[in-house]
C-alpha cells in the first residue's frame, strides 16, 4: 500500500504502528535530508511573464544538474534519503494541498525510476499571512515551517535516524539554520548565478541572524555529495 505524504505535525504512521506493536530500542541510521526547490528541482519560469514559481505540476519537475548523480553517491554510500520542503501555495490560494501532493508524489516516482529510493518527503504548507483565496486553516504561526526544525525532528524520528551522522542539504540559509536546530550538519547548495548567498559561504560565515555558518558549501548536490563522503 502506498504511504500518503503527510503533513509536518501529523502523527506517523510508522511511529504509531511501533507503539502500538511495543517495539523497543531501534539501531540509529545516517541520512540526508534535503531541500526540494532550487536544490532538487529547478523553479518554474514563465517565459511571457518572467514570473518565477515553484513547480506545482509534474510536468514542472526539472532535476537540476548533479543532482541523481549526488544522490545515487549518497544512497551507495548507506545515507537514508528524504525531503523536507516549505511549501506555502496552498496558504497563499496559489494552488491547493492537492497539487503539493502530487508534485512530491512526482518526484519521489521520478527518482525511484532511476533508482534512487527517498524514504519520506515531510512538507510545510503553512504561511504566516497566507494571502487571497487561500487555506485559512493552513495561515498563522507553525512549529514546522524552516528556519524551524520541524520538519527535520519528524524526519529523524520516523527514520531512526542518527543527528551525529546526519545532515541537512538546501540552498538558502533557512534550510541550514533548520538543520543545525535539528542538530545535524548542514551543507549548503552554492549555484555559481546566487551573489546574495555570498555572506554564508564558508568560510566567511553567517550575519548574526543566521547563527552559525553552513559545515559544507558547493554548487550542486553532487558537490556536497563527494564531500559528505570524505567527512568523518
């Protein structure tokens, strides 16, 4: 049976499953935990308009550049895979929960097809304004929302997965406070056409706001997959 995509905050699954089976002590596994737009996937642009969006279809789904290669090096390597992603359209009334949906569902197909499994996509709809025609219930503060770990902790705790040996790959400083809240390592995506991620690669460091400097910083996936591999 296909597992739904669930919702940052929703009760696991397996979670619950385990309580209820009285499942004891599990062994902790190292993964990886990654952003989806602008670190798997690239960003929709409507070439009339120039409006930039992020894919909300499947037919949006670009993989960006080392990005099957970075993550096949990671899977061969024994790193669990998954994504966790802001996704605030539905709050904004750009598009419902549906489309999110079946966009996640998407890519996590297009990726097994090249044989690359990723164990859970965790999502954030939630805005803190929201905008017109959106999902009221979906607008207003939230615990999972990056630069906040929620995400991540539900990550890591319905995968088992280890903090010491785990990390969080995006390519904005909201995914690397995100990771380090959690209590990974985390990697920053650095494209080359992105001067105004300049101040957060290392190891010049962060402003103040953002706390601490990302642990790794490359141009694409596979950049940072090389590197995770040679890193005790």
């Amino acid at each position: 049976m296909r597992r739904r995509l669930a919702l940052a905050g929703e009760p696991s699954q397996a979670s619950s499953a385990d309580h209820e089976m009285g499942v004891g002590k599990v062994n902790l596994r190292r993964g990886v935990i990654l952003d989806r737009d602008g670190t798997l996937i690239d960003v929709v642009r409507d070439e009339e308009t120039g409006a930039i969006t992020t894919a909300f279809h499947p037919s949006h789904l670009r993989l960006l550049a080392g990005v099957e290669e970075g993550l096949r090096l990671l899977h061969d390597a024994g790193y669990v895979l998954a994504i966790a992603t802001n996704q605030p359209g539905p709050a904004k009334g750009h598009f419902g929960r549906a489309a999110v949906e079946r966009t996640n569902d998407a890519l996590v197909t297009m990726l097994a097809d090249r044989g690359i499994p990723i164990a859970k996509v965790a999502t954030c709809m939630h805005h803190p304004d929201g905008g017109a025609g959106g999902d009221a219930s979906l607008v207003g503060p939230c615990p999972c929302r990056k630069p906040k770990p929620g995400l991540l902790l539900d990550l890591m705790q319905e995968l088992a997965l280890d903090p010491a040996q785990s990390w969080m790959l995006g390519d904005t400083s909201s995914d690397v406070e995100a990771g380090h809240a959690a209590g990974l390592r985390a990697g920053l995506i650095f494209a080359p056409n992105r001067c105004e991620l300049c101040p957060l690669r290392p190891p010049h460091g962060m402003t103040a706001s953002t706390r601490r400097p990302p642990d790794l910083a490359g141009a694409t996936v596979r950049d940072l997959a090389l590197k995770i591999a040679n890193t005790p």
